[in-house]
C-alpha cells in the first residue's frame, strides 16, 4: 500500500496537457540517468498529445473556459471567475466562467425559442444527430478524461470508463427514444360503461419545453449526458449547469455535442457561483423541468421550483445484509468493490454492512485482507483510493470518523490522511449511537454494525432517512426476495453491491433519496407530458358489424 501522496510540481494554474506546449523529454545526465515514479508521472502528464484535441480550442481564452450560449463560446460580462481546485494538489487547476442572472435570463430564453423549431424536427433527425455526438464523444475521450483526472481526482481508467459509457448511453437513448416517442394509443369510448362507440382518443407524447440539468461532481459526464440525451430526443432543449468540480470536463463533453451539429441555442451550459445564479435558475420561469442529482440542495430546489416535473436523486445510506449462509468471499469482494471504489464517493456505495454476528469475525477479515491490497495515491497513476473532491469533504468524513473512536468503534486499521487523501478504512462493532452509523461519509470510510437477526438489520435499513439501494447475500433465493421486499429502498441487488447501471435500468430513490425515476426509458417519459386528440362521430362507429 503506499503510505503517501507523491509530491507533484504543478504551476498554480494549470492547463490540460492537450491544451498546453509540448513539453521536451528530460534529457538525463550524469547522476540522473534513472528518473524517479514522480519524474515519470509529471512527464507522463506534460507530453501526452491527444488526437484531435486542437477541435477545443475555442473553448478557453487565455486561462478561463467559456461557457456556451446560442451556439457559441462566451466570456462572461461580469469580469469574474470561479477557481477549480485540483483535489491531488489543493492548487487552483482551471477557471471558469462566472456568469449573471443577465446571461442566464439569454440563456433561457434562446432555449425557448430552439425548442420550438427543435420540436418540429422528426424523430429520426433528432436520434441522428444524438448518434453523431456520441461518435464525437467517443473519439474524444483521453481530453475529456484527463479533466476528470485533474478536477475530481478520479482514476485516469475509470475517467476513461465514464466517458466511454457516456457515450454508449447517448447512443441508446437515441435508439429507445425512436420506439419510444414514435408510438401512441388509440382509445375507444365504448370500453368504459354507458358509452358508445362515437368518440376516437389519439395520444402522444410531447416535449415540456426547457429542462434544466445539474449532475453532481462525481459522475459530472455521465450523470449529464443521463440528463441531456432523454430532453433532447424527447424534443426539449437543454440548460446545464455544471458542478463547480467537473465544469471543465463538462463543458469539453458539451463541446462534442457542438461538433455534432446541433442547432444554435438548443444546448446551452452556464457556470458560475450557486449562490449568484442558483435559485435563478431553479426558480426561473422560463424551465419546465428539472433534472437534479446531489445532495441536500435538492430538498431546497424541491420546494422553490414550482409546478414543473422533478426528477432528484439526493443521495443514500445503502445498507448491506450479510446472512450466515452468504458466500463470504463473493460478499467481501462486493463490499470493497461497493464501498471503497472512486474513495466511496458514490450514491450507491456500500455505506454500512449489517452482518450476522455468527459470521461476522471471519467476514471483517475477508474484507481487510483485501483492503490491505489496495493501493492508495494519485489518480494519475490509477491508485484505488484518491483524494476525496475537497477539503471540506475531507474534514467532515474525518468528524465521523472521530466520532466512532470515541464511542469506541473497533478500528480495523489505522486512520490516516493527508490532505484530501483518506486511507481506506473499515470500522467494527459500529452501534448506532455513532454518527457514521445513519450519515453519509461519501468518502473511503466504512461501518460495520454486528446484528443478531435478519428483522434486526431490516429494522436499521428502514429507519435510516434514505432509502436508494440496499443489498442482501445469502444463497436462499426465498429470503432474499422476502428481505428484498422488507427493506424500503428504490433497488435492492442480490449478492451484488449496489449500483447504477446498466445506465437503462430504472433507477430511484425512496424518501430523502430523491424523487421519481431515472433510467432511459424512465427519463424520457419524465420529460414529456401526454397530448391527446379526441374524434367526435356523429353516430357509433364499428369497424365490422
């Protein structure tokens, strides 16, 4: 395991490598034949040339990213800028715009007026177009993955990954949304008691207009494009605004959407500070739907929105049920797998295992053993833990943490941190008088309660406030639809750790968890309402009689 961050030289502000000078190969001499894994890494990140990155030039001027509007790249008239923070370095990595209620009140109103051209275009045009950006993604994902590197500290083959399954997502939007939206219903009036047969119904589905996209930090590529694929195909337009960390890959991602061809004014993506341009947007008149994924802010926006349609996924606390006849290695794997990956900041992480006290002892062991392998740095070099996004994610995952030492929570190993940099860590014999035991830590830090009956761990599941996903291992197939059905989660995996995808999956959350569905199919119909036209015959129709 490595036992430190290993130290980087970066400038203040730095530049994706594709966006910079190509740097010369050190040229070693005397002494320095042999160049040190941090000599490696640093010239590793400075001379990679992307292929085809030269078509995102247009996307920064000097050292800050534009935003988009009416088809083009904008520098904002406010003259200010918001700092991204490289979560490795703790040093400012890129800038972006800070843009004002002005620029979004433009924003929206050329979203309405492409929407309406955008709504008459056919369907098949509409899933052509969205196929086009997906190859364009695609093609460029080393550029948008190194972002994701830089701003989120996520694996660099993971940022690969997300991109990658961004686009396939597109893809399959593009194709559900052709079957979806190219059919209706036709009613009768005589199926319902007292009526002849003298009225037609026809049904469709329609457009809602505007819908607004925030994806949250961690997915901020695919949790969009979830977002944008369904709103565009369904013929809506689309406003995003993205997370602060993450903006940048967002806008390239944005950018590949541009390359696409789609017409001005349709997509349009906006940063800037939550507290200028939040509740402006959220509030703003001029959307017809919101697409919400993060956390508490969705509460809030819930309640100032209005009468638009919601879609929110606002976090978990996803239990894991650990019966005496699971397979104990298959269970061991899916909690590191579920629990620790990306530094466990993910919605549907493992973030509390409720095991059998029988198995117990030999379970926490199973699971160490396979912490004890993972390796702990920079994300540039595909490490299993990275720095958490922030210091202040930092700091309160550690509150939790301090809190289970001193009600006497067993630790499995020793708490380490540096920075943002939080060692992988497994607590025993939580009880759920500790904080960790309800909070979500959103980083590399799991709980461990002991329970004496399946109604026991059911009971704690169901009293938690969140309820996205759970988890149950047992090789009785009969107990675990009976606990399936007990616990009051969206999804419950059987002997798997919690999860998303596949990306056409529904996907939801139950109470504080969040709001409607998620899922191709889920959010394309979310993002239309029904539009019906009735016929009215002057005497009853029947086809044969």
């Amino acid at each position: 395991m490595t036992n430190m961050l290993l130290p980087h030289t970066f400038h203040s502000l730095t530049l994706p490598s594709f966006l910079s000078p190509v740097f010369l190969s050190l040229k070693p001499s005397g002494n320095s034949i042999r160049t040190t894994k941090q000599e490696k890494t640093r010239r590793r990140n400075k001379t990679i040339i992307m292929a085809g990155t030269c078509a995102f030039s247009e996307i920064i001027e000097g050292d800050v990213y534009k935003y988009y509007s009416e088809g083009e790249w904008k520098v904002s008239s406010s003259g200010k800028t918001v700092s991204i923070v490289n979560p490795t370095t703790r040093k400012t990595q890129f800038k972006v715009q800070a843009c004002n209620q002005e620029e979004v009140n433009k924003i929206v109103e050329s979203a309405k007026a492409a929407q309406k051209s955008w709504a008459k275009t056919p369907l098949w045009k509409r899933a052509e177009l969205l196929h086009k950006a997906a190859a364009v993604l695609k093609e460029h994902k080393k550029p948008i993955a190194e972002c994701l590197v830089k701003e989120i500290a996520k694996p660099a083959k993971d940022a690969v990954t997300e991109v990658v399954r961004s686009g396939d997502l597109v893809s399959y939007c593009a194709e559900e949304g052709v079957r979806i939206l190219g059919e209706g219903k036709f009613l009768v009036s005589d199926s319902f008691p007292g009526n002849e047969r003298t009225k037609y119904c026809l049904t469709s589905k329609i457009p809602l207009g505007v819908v607004l996209a925030i994806p949250p930090f961690n997915y901020p590529v695919n949790l969009a494009v979830s977002k944008i694929a369904p709103a565009l195909i369904a013929g809506n337009s689309l406003v995003l605004k993205p997370p602060t960390q993450g903006a940048v890959a967002a806008l390239h991602m944005v950018h590949c959407f541009h390359l696409a061809g789609f017409p001005k004014g349709l997509i349009s993506c906006v940063t800037g500070k939550g507290s200028e341009i939040g509740d402006f947007l959220t509030m703003h008149p001029g959307v017809n739907c919101i697409s919400f994924t993060g956390g508490d802010t969705g509460v809030a926006i819930s309640k100032k929105a209005g009468m638009i349609p919601l879609q929110m996924e606002l976090g978990g606390k996803d239990a894991c049920i650990i019966l005496e006849d699971a397979d104990l290695d298959l269970a061991a794997s899916n909690i590191v797998k579920g629990g620790f990956s990306y530094s466990g900041q993910r919605c549907t992480a493992v973030k509390v295992v409720l095991v059998m006290e029988s198995v117990a002892d030999e379970l926490v062991k199973k699971v160490n053993e396979i912490l004890a392998k993972l390796t702990v740095g920079p994300p540039e070099d595909d490490c299993d833990i990275t720095p958490v996004v922030t210091e202040s994610s930092a700091n309160f995952i550690e509150g939790l943490v301090m809190d289970a030492k001193q009600k006497g929570a067993t630790f499995c190993q020793e708490y380490k941190r540096q920075g943002n940099l939080i060692w992988p860590l497994l607590l025993d014999n939580v009880r759920p008088d500790m904080r960790i035991a309800w909070e979500e830590p959103f980083g590399p830090v799991l709980p461990v309660i002991r329970i004496n009956s399946v109604e026991e761990g059911i009971r704690h599941c169901n009293a938690s406030n969140f309820g996205l996903q759970g988890c149950v291992f047992t090789r009785d197939i009969n107990k675990a639809i009976l606990i399936s059905d007990a616990m009051e989660t969206g999804t419950v995996q059987i002997n798997s750790a919690p999860a998303r995808g596949p990306d056409h999956f529904p996907f939801q959350g139950l109470k504080d968890s969040g709001i409607g569905s998620q899922g191709v199919t889920n959010s394309i119909n979310m993002m239309t309402k029904i539009k019906t036209t009735v016929i009215n015959l002057p005497s009853p129709s029947y086809t044969m009689g």
